[in-house]
C-alpha cells in the first residue's frame, strides 16, 4: 500500500500546485494520479482478502 500513498499523495500535490497556479493541465493530471493511487490501493486490498479466502481454505479439514 505505500505505493499506491505516494500516488495518492503526489497527485494531492499536483492538484493544488495546478489550482494555486492556474494550471488546469497539472490539476488534471494530479486527479489522474490521485485516481490511479486509489485503484491501485483497492486492487491490492482484493488481492489480500483473495489470499485471506485461500489461507483460509486451506486451514479446513477434509
């Protein structure tokens, strides 16, 4: 997850320095970055709760 915190936070970053400076082009790619943080984030949280359901599967007795 601290990849997808440095997207997040980078793309915070980027947005308000593209507000403050009335650069909609950085502005926009700042949400870009920032959406991207957050897809990443909720994919590698499925790929835990995935492997969470195996591990889980796996400590059943037969």
């Amino acid at each position: 997850m601290a990849k997808s915190g440095m997207e997040k936070g980078k793309g915070k970053v980027k947005e308000t320095v593209g507000k403050v400076t009335g650069n909609r082009r950085m502005e926009a790619e700042g949400q870009a970055d920032q959406a991207k943080g957050a897809a990443r984030e909720a994919a590698e949280k499925t790929r835990g709760k995935a492997a969470e359901a195996r591990d889980s599967l796996k400590r059943r007795p037969s």
